[in-house]
C-alpha cells in the first residue's frame, strides 16, 4: 500500500521539478538575451561614438586644409598680383622719358602747374623743370594766363615741373615719376579689379 501511494507522489514532485527547472531555464535565456541585447546596444553606442568621433576628427582635418589650401592660394594670388602690379608701374615709369614727344605734353604740364600755382601764396613764382620740357612749360604757362612765371631749366628734376614760391619756402613737385607715385594706390585698385576679372 504504501509503495501504491508514493508512485503520484513522486511524479508529483518529479513534474514540479521539472517546471521549477524550465522556470529557471527560462529565466536564465531571458536573462541571457537581456545581457546579450544590453551588451549588443551598448557595443552599437561605442561603435557609433567611435564613427562620430572619426568623423569629426576627418571634418576637422578636412576644414584645416581647406583653410590652410584657401590662405596658401591666397597669399600666391595677393603676391602674384603684387608683381603683377611692380611690373606694370614699372614699365609705366621706364615709358615717362617718351612723354617729351607727346603732342599733349604742353596742355597736361599747364593744368598740372596752375594746379601746383594754387597752393603758392600770391606773388612771383619759379618754375625748374628740365630743358628738354622748358618750351612746353612756358606754353603751358602761357595758356593758362601765367607767362610771366620764372621758367628756369634744371636738368637735374625729373620730366615735369617742380613749382616755387619766390622765397623758396613752398615747392610743388608736379613730376611725372612723383604723379606716378602718388597716383598709384588709386591705380593699383583699378588695376587689381583688371587683373582678378581676367583671372575669374
């Protein structure tokens, strides 16, 4: 009898063992696809911030070159426009001995010289400029109303005029090479807009 009573027994406690076994089981897979998914996410995070951190760092790379490409480009523009500018100034000056032949010379040198006349005081003036340009000096002068003006050759002034008040306490240096000079921070604009249109 007592061997009759234990069989349901026993299967009883071998069934509740086996449940209580897949209920641990279970749990333990539960647990393991939780770790693997929370280690799966957590290695995507990393794998990600690592792709953003190189992307960032390539970005930064990218712009310091660029940057440091567009400065380069630009100082070798800035400087090639230089010379650029240093030759044309400098091939305008070696063409001012050809201006003694110029049919104009005469009318440019007597605006030129009433202009420097104006900012002498009142009274007697002299004019030196070099002989070869002492004929058209005096024309100059003369159109413009001022033939008494002293017109004095000195071969030792540049092409042009310098213009003297009678004590010598103001001079006007209306010299083509000293025009050029003052000229060019004007000129070196208009000739750098040139240069940058026919290099666009």
């Amino acid at each position: 009898m007592m061997a009759a009573r234990t069989g349901p027994l026993l299967d009883q406690i071998l069934r509740d063992a086996a449940a209580s076994a897949e209920a641990r089981i279970g749990a333990a897979r539960a647990e393991a696809e939780r770790v693997t998914s929370a280690a799966s996410e957590h290695a995507g995070r990393r794998r990600r911030a690592a792709i953003a951190d190189r992307e960032r760092e390539l970005t930064g790379a990218f712009e310091a070159t660029r940057a440091e490409t567009s400065q380069r480009v630009g100082r070798e523009t800035l400087g090639a426009r230089a010379a650029a500018l240093d030759r044309i100034f400098a091939a305008a000056a070696a063409q001012l001995p050809s201006l003694t032949s110029h049919p104009r010379l005469g009318d440019v040198l007597g605006a030129a010289l009433m202009d420097a006349l104006s900012y002498l005081p009142d009274g007697p003036a002299t004019v030196r400029c070099p002989s070869v340009v002492a004929d058209a000096v005096r024309s100059g002068l003369a159109a413009a109303g001022r033939a008494g003006t002293t017109v004095r050759a000195d071969d030792t002034v540049a092409l042009g005029a310098i213009v003297e008040s009678a004590d010598g306490a103001v001079a006007v240096d209306v010299t083509f090479a000293t025009r050029l000079v003052r000229a060019r921070p004007r000129l070196a604009i208009a000739i750098a807009q040139t240069l940058a249109g026919t290099s666009a």
